[in-house]
C-alpha cells in the first residue's frame, strides 16, 4: 500500500512538471535564450527528445494495434499513470464530473503543447535563423497538431464527443474511432519529429514534397485501415459507410486538407505569374 501510494504521488509530482514546463520553457525562451545563444542547442535537443519518447509511445501503440485490432487504444504503463495524475491535479482544481477520457486528453495536449512551443523556441533563435525557412514546416504541422489535441480536449470538458479530425468530428464510433484515431496521430507524430529533425539537418526540403505527402497519409491512410478493419467479429464493435456525406464532409475539412488547398493554390498563382510575365 505504501509502495502504491509513493508511485502515485510521484506521478502527480510528473503531471504538475508536464502543466508547468509550458511556462518554463516560454519564460527561458525570451529571457534566457535571447542572450545566450549557446542555450538555443538545449532547447532544441530537448524538443527533440521529448517528442521522440513521445513518438516512441505512439510507435508501441501502434504495433499493439497489428496484434489487437479490435481492443481498445494501448498507453504504456507510464502514459497512463502521467494522464492519472494530470487528471487528478485537475478535477481538483477544477469541478469536472463528466469527462472519462479527461486524463489522456489532457496528456496529449501538455505534450504537443511543449513539443510546439520547443519548435516556436528553435524558430525564433537567432541561432538557428539560417534554418528559419526549413523550421516553419514543422511548425506548421505540429501547430495542426495542436489545434487537434486543443479541439479534442475542448469538447472532452465541454462533456461531448471527442470532436477533431482525428474522430472525423465523432462521425466514427467503436473499433472504427480507435483504428483511424491510432493510425491518424501516429503519422502526426511521426511526420512532426521528422520534420523537425531534418530541419534541423539537411539544407532544402523538396518543394511542397512535404506537404502533399503529409496530406495524403494522413487522410488516407488512417480512412483505408478504419474501414478494413472496423468490424470485429465480437466485443468492440462498430462499423460506419464511409461514403456517407457526414463522413465525406469532415474529410474535406480535415486542417491538413485545407493546408492542401492552400498550397495548391500558391501553386496555381504562382503559375499564373510565370506565365503573365512570358
């Protein structure tokens, strides 16, 4: 009981770290790392290694999903406990009744809050200012990512559905939910980390390479694998037509998608100089 209750607390201990490393991190941003330009290579290490444990969890969920298609989503044993002890800390704070999935909520919105504001740290480091046009991608894409995890945890507190595309704003339910929820932020993360360390890295990104691919993965991928396996054959179940416009429409206002939009049009105007100036 004793051992227990040391675990617990230890864990509540991590969760108030997670809420108060937001505030730590934008505090050394702008007082620290503006006059020590050396302390730029610890934020950025430090954002990349979060983000890679954080990416490493989300790679375990996914490869407990290829053997568990049909249970509910994995978390690590640490995950969950960090999520108890964020939730704890909350509805102490504040009077919450009816928010099950309060706790992973808000761990996923703490971590690609950090993870975002590490990025945001790079990005305006006079260190890194020769890599300014390389970062912005994966600030770009870890900003989706947390308007997605900020709209979740929104509609979690407000006592509704998880709402965001990840959910198709709650047009998926059951088997079908967890699948494309599983695979959805998988990519995210996945695509986030390694935007962020080739930024860091390599001199040029392909022209709009990035973006199109980032799209169509994450679109598609997380639709095609919810629809195949989004019928069990008992237990979590659930199984939704996926060409019904209630889950078209959500589709096409997928964040990622209208990112889409928006390059394509730069595209076409970009063009349509080209051509006026011939």
């Amino acid at each position: 009981m004793v051992h227990s209750n040391q675990i617990s607390n230890l864990y509540i201990y991590l969760a108030y770290i997670l809420v108060l490393l937001p505030i730590i991190m934008l505090t050394f941003i702008f007082l620290i790392e503006k006059k020590y330009k050396k302390s730029s290579y610890l934020i950025a290490g430090f954002t990349v290694l979060f983000q890679g444990f954080h990416t490493i969890e989300h790679l375990i969920q996914t490869i407990y999903w290829f053997n568990n298609k049909w249970s509910l989503p994995y978390m690590t044993p640490i995950a969950k406990s960090i999520a108890a002890g964020l939730e704890t800390i909350h509805r102490r704070a504040i009077d919450i009744t009816t928010a099950p999935t309060l706790g992973m909520e808000l761990l996923h919105f703490y971590g690609n809050l950090i993870f975002f504001i590490g990025i945001l740290g790079i990005y305006l480091s006079n260190t890194f200012i020769h890599r300014k046009n390389m970062i912005k991608y994966p600030l770009l894409f870890e900003g989706l990512h947390l308007l997605e995890h900020t709209t979740l945890l929104g509609s979690v507190l407000l006592g509704a559905s998880p709402w965001g595309a990840s959910t198709l704003f709650s047009q998926l339910t059951g088997s079908q939910l967890s699948t494309h929820r599983i695979w959805w932020h998988f990519i995210m993360n996945i695509v986030a980390f390694t935007l962020t360390v080739l930024a860091l890295t390599i001199k040029k990104f392909p022209n709009y390479t990035v973006t199109f691919t980032t799209i169509i993965l994450t679109n598609f991928i997380p639709i095609i694998f919810a629809y195949f396996y989004g019928k069990a054959n008992a237990g979590y179940f659930s199984l939704e037509n996926f060409y019904q416009k209630e889950v078209i429409l959500p589709i096409l206002i997928n964040p990622l998608t209208i990112t889409g939009y928006y390059v394509i049009y730069k595209i076409l105007i970009k063009k349509a100089i080209i051509k006026s100036n011939i």
